[in-house]
C-alpha cells in the first residue's frame, strides 16, 4: 500500500468520527438547540451548560467553534476526541 494511500485510509471519515462535550459560562436559550440539532443540551445546577454530541467529520468540529463565537457563547472548555465509529456506537 502507498504512503498516499495509508494516509487517506488513517483519516477517512468512514473510519471514525468526532465526539464533541462544549462547556458554557451560562444557561444557554433554546436556539442552540436548534442550530445543533446533533448535540445534546443539558442546563446544570451550577448555571452552566454542557453541549455534547458526535460530529460527522473535522470540518463539522471546525464550523462548531465559529457558530458559538458568533451566538455570543462564553466558553469554559471545549474537547474533541477522535473516536473509532465502533467505538462510538458504544458508548
């Protein structure tokens, strides 16, 4: 197998996919749910919201950040970690 080859294979979105989990400063209002239709809302008792979900591909993660930015979120911590689809169907 080519170099090129093994390189498309490592990061083809077949493979995996993206888990998401963005903490906010504050309860967020219900359009966030519907601009992230596949991101799970939770309000906490602390006052802050936690967002998480699997996105379908990197540039999906990348057009998350700037939508948040725009919508005025203040951000506590945003993770994203690489699964394996199997391993996403798990958990």
């Amino acid at each position: 197998m080519k170099m090129a080859e093994k390189r498309h294979q490592a990061f083809s979105t077949d493979n995996y996919c993206w888990q998401v989990r963005v903490k906010t400063v504050a309860h967020l209002d219900n359009w966030i749910s519907d601009c992230f239709s596949r991101l799970k809302l939770e309000h906490r008792d602390n006052g802050t919201t936690v967002l998480t979900g699997e996105l379908t591909d990197l540039p999906a993660v990348y057009g998350l950040i700037p939508q948040l930015l725009n919508g005025v979120v203040d951000l506590l911590s945003l993770q994203v970690e690489r699964r394996d689809n199997d391993q996403a169907m798990t958990n």
